[in-house]
C-alpha cells in the first residue's frame, strides 16, 4: 500500500475521533478525488436503522457539494481504527458515481487496495431503452 493510501485510514481515523458520537457515529470514512483533494464523512445512525446513512456517503455527498466527484479511492475505518469493507449499498452507490474507484479493503498482514469493480461483480444495469 502506498503512502497516500496510508494517509486517506488516518484521514478516515481522525474524522471519527473528531466528530464521533457513542452509538450514533461509529463509521469513518475518507476519499480522495483525483484533483488529490480528500473529503470524510461519518455515519450518521438513526434509531430507524432504515433511515440511516453511511459514511461513504456522506463523504462522496462532501466531494460532490465541492463539485470534485471523480474519486481515486475511499476507506472506511470502524471505532477501533481498523479497515473495513463497504456495504452492498455503499458498493452499489460508489459504483454508480465512480465505476473506477479503489478501495482500500482489510486484509492481512495489512489492508490492500482493490478495484471498486472486484468488490461488485455483475453489477446491476439499467436496461435503456
């Protein structure tokens, strides 16, 4: 793993230290655009689970009010620091908006980094017409 991707899981692990909340933020995530500009976010967890939003998204939601929405890679860290995978909604929406992203998955001895389409095999197309 290179250093940049190293310093996007700091970046996802600072967001949650600063801005976590006991049983409502415990998802980080960070992406960096390929203007080289990075955006974080956290989860933001409702009582109506179904109401709830990922961090992912709301980082993507940060790089498209800035108008920067062609993403390089993304991370999500849990409260303890570690590297996690996205969710099937998280995979489904970051493959709409950007179909060639990274991601940074765990693994061992250390998280790697991935195509966003390895995560997303056979992904689901709108038949146009």
């Amino acid at each position: 793993m290179e250093r940049a991707e190293s310093e996007l899981i700091e970046a996802a692990r600072a967001i949650l230290r600063q801005r976590a909340k006991p049983a409502i933020h415990f998802i980080g995530a960070a992406l960096r655009t390929r203007s080289g500009r990075v955006y974080c976010g956290v989860n933001l967890g409702t009582i109506v689970g179904r109401a709830s939003v990922c961090a992912e998204a709301v980082a993507l939601g940060m790089a498209a009010a800035a108008g920067d929405t062609d993403v390089d890679c993304v991370v999500a860290v849990n409260e303890a620091g570690g590297v996690v995978s996205p969710c099937g909604i998280c995979r489904e929406m970051l493959s709409d908006y950007a179909p060639d992203a990274r991601v940074i998955v765990p693994a061992e001895p250390a998280p790697r980094v991935v195509p966003l389409a390895e995560l997303l095999p056979n992904k689901f197309v709108r038949l146009r017409r």
